[in-house]
C-alpha cells in the first residue's frame, strides 16, 4: 500500500505529485504488479484533497498503463517500474557512495549536484 | 435526479424596502458532486447565498433552484450549517444526534455522525453549551453529515476550528463527497485552505458574481505576465496591472494567444482571487457572461 503525502507549497499540481508519488513507489519496488492503490475515499479522507484530483491522478496513471481500474473491486497495478528495487545491490553501492560522500565532507546540495551531474552525463537525452 | 445540484437566475436580496442590495443579478450552476469555494469579502453576500439556497431567506427577485427543485421542497435532502453554528445549548451531544435521528427518520447516518464527534475526543453525555466554538462546529456537522445530505451548504465551517480539527474535518467531509458524490458549497476567507479541496469556485463580490466554474478552467483562461513597462496589454482583458520600474507585471484574461516573450504563468487560486477583489471593476467571468457572448 502506498500512503500519499501532498506538499501544498510545492508549486506541483496536487495530481502530479500522485502520479509521482505512485511511480516512485513502483520504483521502488514499493508496489507491485497485482497490489491495490488505496480508494479515493481513503486518500481523500487522509489527505483532505478533492476526490476528483485522486481520480485525475489514477486515470493519468491508467492511460500510461501502470494500473488498471477493476469495476467494483478498485484500481491495481499493472506493471512495474524500473529495476531498481529498495533492497537491489546498487542501491547498497549508492548507501555506501553516500556514506563516503558525507565522510569526506560534502553537504546534501553537494551531493545532489554531483549525482545530478553524473546523471546527465550518463543518461542524456534519455527520457526521463 | 438532476446533474445540477444548485442554480440561481436573476438572483438577488434586499433585506427591508429601503436596505441596500445583499445579492444581485446572481445566475449561477453547480453540477452536481462538485466541491465548491464560496469565497468573497465581507458583506459580499456569501452567508447570504447560502441561506437563500437553504430556503431559510426568500428571495426578493429571480429564482433559486437546488437539487432541481425549490429550497423549501429539497430540504430534507439539504444539510445547512450556518455561521453561528446554532445548536440547542441545554441538550448533550448524545440528544443532539438522537433529535438528528428523529428529525431525519429513514436517511439518518448515525454511524458517520458518531464517527465525526468521536473523532473530536467529545463525551457524548458533555452539554452543547459546555463546549468550545471548534467543538460546537464538530458537532453541527455531525448533524448534517450524519442527515445524508445530496447537498451540503457549509457557510465558513473551518474558522474555530485548530489546524488538526480542520484537516481531520475537511477529510471527512471529501470522503463523503467521494463516497456519496455529496455536493458541497463551502464559504471561506482564507482561499489557500480551499484550493486542494474544491474543484469549483464562486467569487463573490459586493453582491454579485465575480467569477464562476471550474477552478482548472478559470485558472487556464488567466495568465499572469511580466513584460516591459509600456507594453500594450490589448487585445487582453487586464484584471490586474502594475508597473515597478522597467517592468509590468499584470493578470490577464488572454483574448488570444500570449507572446511568448510575455513569459506567461499560471496563476495560483489565490493570485485569481486576490487580484479580482483588489479590482472590484474587473470584468467579470461566469458562464452566464459566457452565454451572453456567444
């Protein structure tokens, strides 16, 4: 299950961040293909947003093809996403990485402006 | 059943023969199942509206129609929380839901109510007159939402409620709404706390409409730019316009596309708001207008 945190000062579009929200827990392994998003009666009632932009988020998510809506039983995955599931080796080399990172000194904005470099380097043009 | 759950046309309220207008020349249409902001200044008329939607004020000219029929005729199915909360000081909460019961025989939710007022950590056998303003808001929408309403009109329900009490509510309330596809009108002052919730947005200003429809819609139909002073804003309708220095910032309703050196952006709801109740001359834009201009 995926519990869905709305930031109101993001300047993202409150169904944006479901969709993204929804798209990392599938990469991270968080979710899975068969697993059941939470109804628009429960995000609403946790999150106090309009039902209406959980509908928006899940149609969104429907028309990439990652979940579909089952009449009467709710929405569920489809597929996956990525292979870079929370527990994969890689991530334990990037846990390490950091750890060396934070070491040597280096903050977050540091951190995050080398990876974000590396990572246009290596997947440019990419899409993302 | 109707998909309109709330219309007005040629709308208005004078209160005594020679009182000043509170609503005038008020058309509006809410599709059912929508969340809709009431927002204006004081003295728009907001409390107004609502009590006329209500069937507790009548009108003096035009009509109001709501769940496709009159005010008077759809009040079983209209839940209503005035401003002032009135409740019965001397009952407890529990005779308070008991005389919901039975003044709802057939539709009443007793689980949702008790739900609601469990929520707020109230003893049910506490009187009404014991409790703190927020309590006593808990508690009258517990009434109303616990009467099943197709059409909930909140007139500024938010205010004595604390931060948590307010989230807590506001989810209940679009739980029903995504459960039952309850209709809700709610007014505020404070928009920011409206924007997640409501998918709609009635402007109200010195008692007419400003602004009405769907928020994602009037947002998309306005444009906020930054251009150099002197800029000719035409053919564009201009909401709101200043110039600092070398630079013009405006709103703009676009009557065309925008240059793309105008560097154009989305405005939040609140900017919306803001700068047509700065702007009271302001072109106004609700389907009606619509209608007549096309």
């Amino acid at each position: 299950m995926v519990e869905y945190r709305i930031d109101r000062h993001s300047g993202v579009a409150t169904y944006v961040q479901l969709v993204q929200q929804t798209k990392q827990a599938l990469r991270l392994g968080l979710l899975r293909p068969g697993d059941k998003l939470p109804t628009a009666r429960e995000v609403v009632e946790a999150t106090a947003i309009n039902p209406n932009t959980v509908l928006k988020a899940y149609r969104e998510l429907e028309r990439e093809g990652l979940v579909e809506a089952r009449r009467g039983l709710g929405t569920f995955v489809r597929r996956g996403l990525g292979s870079a599931p929370a527990d994969s080796p890689l991530r334990t080399e990037l846990e390490q990485w950091a750890a060396r990172a934070r070491e040597a000194g280096l903050d977050r904005d540091d951190v995050a402006a080398l990876f974000t470099d590396v990572l246009d380097k290596h997947f440019q043009g990419d899409p993302s | 059943m109707t998909d309109t759950a709330f219309e007005a046309a040629g709308l208005g309220k004078r209160f005594g023969r020679r009182g000043g207008w509170a609503l005038r020349d008020c058309a509006l249409r809410l599709p059912a199942g929508r969340v809709c902001a009431l927002v204006g200044p004081n003295g728009a008329g907001k409390s107004t509206l609502l009590a006329l939607a209500a069937g507790l004020l009548a009108p003096t000219e035009g009509r109001v129609t709501v769940l496709g029929t009159a005010p008077a005729a759809a009040r079983a199915r209209v839940g209503y929380v005035a401003q002032d909360k009135p409740l019965h000081p001397q009952l407890t909460i529990a005779d308070t839901l008991r005389m919901g019961a039975g003044l709802n025989p057939g539709h009443w939710d007793a689980d949702t109510a008790e739900r609601v007022v469990a929520a707020g950590d109230l003893d049910p056998k506490a009187k009404v007159r014991s409790l703190s303003g927020g309590q006593r808001t808990r508690v009258a929408l517990a009434l109303a939402l616990g009467k099943r309403p197709g059409l909930l009109l909140l007139d500024e329900p938010m205010a004595d409620l604390d931060p948590l009490a307010r989230h807590d509510l506001m989810g209940t309330l679009m739980a029903q709404a995504a459960q039952y596809g309850t209709t809700i009108v709610m007014s505020s002052h404070v928009v920011a706390e409206l924007e997640d919730s409501c998918d709609h947005l009635l402007l109200l200003g010195g008692g007419r409409v400003r602004l009405a429809g769907e928020i994602d819609d009037l947002l998309a139909a306005h444009a906020r730019v930054a251009v150099p002073a002197g800029t000719d804003l035409a053919p564009h309708t201009v909401v709101e316009s200043r110039t600092t220095g070398r630079q013009l910032t405006a709103l703009l309703r676009p009557a065309s596309p925008l240059p793309s050196d105008w560097r154009a952006t989305t405005p939040s709801l609140e900017e919306l708001v803001l700068s047509h109740l700065r702007n009271p001359d302001a072109l106004a834009l609700t389907p009606a207008h619509e209608e007549a201009a096309a």
